[in-house]
C-alpha cells in the first residue's frame, strides 16, 4: 500500500512531455524512440497522434513499451483516411494546421486542468510549425525535433536564409561542414525546387518560427557529423539526440526495447524461420521504406539484379506495389528458394540477424542510421528529399557502402549496375573495408547514448532545462 502510494507520488512528480510527430511511419518511430529514452531519466511522455493514425498502426510488441508513455488523439480532419484522402499536400497541411491546433489546444487544457499530468514540455516535429505557435500560447516549454540528419537541415537552414541560392548556379556546392557537393548530392527539393513545391515549401517552412523555439533536438549523434553540427550550431544551438534506435542494439539502457513499435503497414512475420537457416552473411535485405513507388520496369531491373547475384534476398514490397510485379518475375525470385518476398517485418530485428550482408536501401534516413547502428554496410539507392545527401554520406563521408549510378537516359538504374554494386558490398576488397567501417560507427553510435556520451549529456541537458523552467 505504502509503495503503491510512493509510486503514484513518483509517476505524478515526473515531468510530462508531449510528443507531436509528423504523421509518417517514418516521422513516428524516431519520436517514439526518443520518448522511451526520456523514460530512462525520470520523464513521462504522451505521444500525440492523428485519429486515423491511430486507428491504422498495427501495433508490435507494445507490452514492451514503458508504462509512461501513453498514446493521445488529435484530429488532422482527415479521420477516415488520412493524407491519402486529402486533394494535395499543400491542402492536407493546411486542414491539418487549422484543426489540429485546436484539438492541441482542448488536448493541453484537458491535462492541465486534470491535476494530475499538466504538460511541461511540447516536442514537435519541425515540420509541423503550427505546434509551436500553439506551445507558445499556452507558455509551454517548446522543443523542435529534427528528424533528418543534421546535414540535410543544416542545407535547408542556408536555403530559407538565402545562405544558398536556389536554384544552384554553380558547382560543385559549397556549405560550411559539408564535404563538396554536385546537385546529385542534395535534397531533391534544393536540387530540382520546381519539381516538388509543396514538399520544399514545407522543408524551408520549418525555419519560419523557429526564433521562439526553446530547444533544437536533432535525430543523430555528434561524431557522425560534427563538422556540419557545429556550423549550424553557431546559427542555431542543435543538440544531437540520437541515434532513436532501440536501445537493445546500443546500450541496453530500456528493457526488451528490440524494435520501433508502431507500423502503418501489415506485418508479415513469416520470414524468420527462412532467415534464420542462412548462412552468415549470405542475404541481402531489400527495403525502399514506407513512401517510394517505383515504375515496373525499375521493379523488374530490381529483381533480375538480386536474382543475378546468386545471392539470397529479402525483399520489403508492399501490397500496394506488389502487383508492379510480374506473375513469372514472382515464380523466379521464388524458384530456389533464394527470394522472399514480405509486406513489412520488423527491420531492427533483421537488420540485426548475422545472415544480413548488405542493406539495399533507398537511403531514408531511418533506415540509414539503424544500418549504421547495426554495423551493416548499404547499397544505396536514392530518389528523392533528404535521401541523395544522406546517400553521399554513407558512400563518401562514412564509406560504408555503395550509391548506385542512374541511367542518364531514362533515370532507371539498370540490374546490372545493382548487380554491381551488390557484389561489391559483399565481396571482400572494397567490402572489407565497407564492414570495417560499419563497426566502427555502430561503436560510436553506442558511445554517443551510452551514459556520458554526447547524445546522453544533450538528453540531461534538455531533461534539465525542463526541470528548471517549468
Ligand atoms: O519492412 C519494414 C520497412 C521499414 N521499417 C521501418 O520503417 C522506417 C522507415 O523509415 P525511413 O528509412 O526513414 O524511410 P521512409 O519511411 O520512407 O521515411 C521518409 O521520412 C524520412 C524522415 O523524414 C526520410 O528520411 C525519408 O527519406 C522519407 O522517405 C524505419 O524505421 C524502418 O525500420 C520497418 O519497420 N519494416
């Protein structure tokens, strides 16, 4: 009884953070991991997601999720079918924008008139500006969350400050604590603008507010890109965070946290027996992340160039994209039992499995640090947004794999070029070097959130703030 009492005194001392993601899978799982690491400093959180979200997540190993996090709903005004039921994204923001801020707002006096929980903190995803402005109205504590690596908003940050001119004029592009740059090299959106206005309208929107921002929390860790952290920094204070990769593969710092819990596509878990019967190092996982659709013909490029490797393969392709596949490109990946073909899995646990060889990926941001994380060398496939720059980091900045060339003509890349490039991941010249270098960053990416590390110190530094200001 006198413990119950000890322990509800606790729970309701602790601090109370909201956490506002973006809604994408992979805006999500990088905000839940970092709400499960405020867990470990004595923080409660309580993830704010969208109605139809909420509805449409196929939940995974939730009993494993600490008790102080809780889930909450908003609405985005698209409760039955989310962005994809909205005309455009421009339109999607802005209804998200007016009704959301004010069911944030209900939602925050709903916890400070309880007694219980009053909100201390308001983390939001950058994206999301309106979040701010309402954190601020209510004189909350507010805390921008980057969810790219730091390079990608620090070119970003330079275009919104006229830093960098758009479009680029001149090449190769030269912004402090970046390596040189060609076009291929940044974000779609700074090296082709006109191409996607609503999207680089909402990247250059994040700096709009940012001056009444009380803190920067960026998803990477010092070492990776401290070049680049320490520009910005002069600009603008960031303070990296991560890697927001569950801490069984890093420090063991939060009990049975092997995987990101949360997934908007079904999962399909019949894949571990398979790999679990593979030799080291004898498969390449294959995942395009949760938002690229490739035509046909880059489907069937894409499966002659595993099928020609004589490598075994598993390959993430959704229901959605399934049918761009041939009936008889099926039977063959199938044939000898080299391809499997899955909906979704649970990545950190594959990514992990000594019978993983290469990532190919299309370099998504999540998916890059959970490979470096997990010492697993890429080959990298990028097509739009923060991917090309974060791809010329693993290739030239990290080396710790590959980028595939595009066929000029036509912009798809050939089987043989993945056939390459594959190969030379898993072959042991350059690849040797490729898998020396991954374990060097997964140790660094330990150090950064292990107790003292800069990742570590940065989470201390911002729990504190909390502490003294609210
Ligand atoms: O079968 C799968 C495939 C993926 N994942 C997870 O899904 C996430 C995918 O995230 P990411 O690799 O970043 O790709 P996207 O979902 O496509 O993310 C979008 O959002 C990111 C953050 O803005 C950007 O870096 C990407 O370029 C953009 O495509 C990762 O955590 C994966 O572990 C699974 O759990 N199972």
């Amino acid at each position: 009884m006198e413990e119950e009492r000890r322990n509800s005194n606790v729970m309701s001392e602790m601090k109370h953070v909201l956490m506002v993601p973006y809604p994408s899978q992979g805006h999500l799982n990088p905000m839940l991991q970092f709400s499960k690491r405020l867990t470990t400093k004595g923080v409660r959180s309580t993830m704010v997601i969208t109605k139809f979200i909420s509805k449409s997540m196929h939940l995974h190993q939730l009993s494993s999720l600490p008790t102080s996090i809780q889930f909450d709903t908003i609405s985005d005004g698209y409760d039955q079918g989310g962005f994809s039921h909205a005309e455009s994204i421009s339109s999607y923001l802005s209804t998200m924008k007016a009704i959301g801020s004010e069911n944030l707002k209900e939602l925050i006096k709903k916890y400070n008139e309880s007694s219980q929980h009053p909100i201390d903190c308001i983390v939001y995803d950058s994206f999301l500006t309106w979040v701010l402005d309402v954190t601020k109205e209510f004189g909350i504590i507010g805390a921008t969350f980057f969810t790219h690596m730091c390079a990608v908003d620090f070119t970003f940050y330079c275009v919104h400050n006229g830093i960098l001119k758009v479009p680029v004029s001149e090449v190769p592009i030269c912004i402090e604590g970046h390596p040189l740059l060609e076009l291929k090299d940044t974000p779609s959106f700074v090296c082709n603008p006109a191409c996607y206005p609503a999207y680089f309208d909402l990247v250059m929107n994040q700096f709009s507010n940012v001056h009444k921002s009380d803190i920067f929390l960026v998803n990477s860790f010092y070492k990776l890109e401290h070049q680049v952290v320490d520009s910005m920094s002069k600009l603008c204070p960031m303070l990296t965070i991560g890697p927001t990769v569950p801490s069984s593969y890093l420090d063991n710092a939060i009990p049975n946290d092997t995987e990101n819990n949360l997934n908007l596509f079904r999962l399909e878990l019949t894949h571990s027996n398979w790999l679990n019967e593979k030799a080291p190092r004898s498969v390449i996982y294959v995942s395009f992340g949760s938002m690229v659709s490739f035509t046909s013909e880059q489907m069937e490029e894409l499966a002659f160039g595993l099928i020609a490797t004589g490598f075994n393969f598993l390959w993430v392709i959704t229901d959605l994209e399934r049918e761009k596949l041939k009936k008889e490109i099926f039977a063959e990946i199938h044939k000898d039992g080299k391809g499997l073909i899955v909906n979704w899995i649970p990545q950190l646990g594959v990514l992990s499995s000594n019978a993983i060889g290469c990532f190919l990926t299309h370099s998504g941001w999540n998916s890059t640090i959970e490979a470096l994380c997990l010492g697993v060398p890429m080959v990298a496939m990028p097509q739009w947004t923060d991917q090309p720059m974060n791809a010329k980091y693993v290739e030239d900045v990290w080396k710790v794999g590959v980028r595939v060339k595009v066929d000029e003509d036509n912009g798809v890349v050939r089987r043989e070029e993945i056939e390459r490039c594959i190969r030379k991941v898993m072959g042991n010249d350059h690849g040797k070097e490729l898998r020396r270098n991954a374990d060097k960053w997964r140790e660094l990416a330990v150090e950064a959130v292990s107790e003292g590390g800069t990742s570590d110190n940065n989470i201390n530094e911002f729990v504190n703030l909390i502490k003294m200001r609210s």
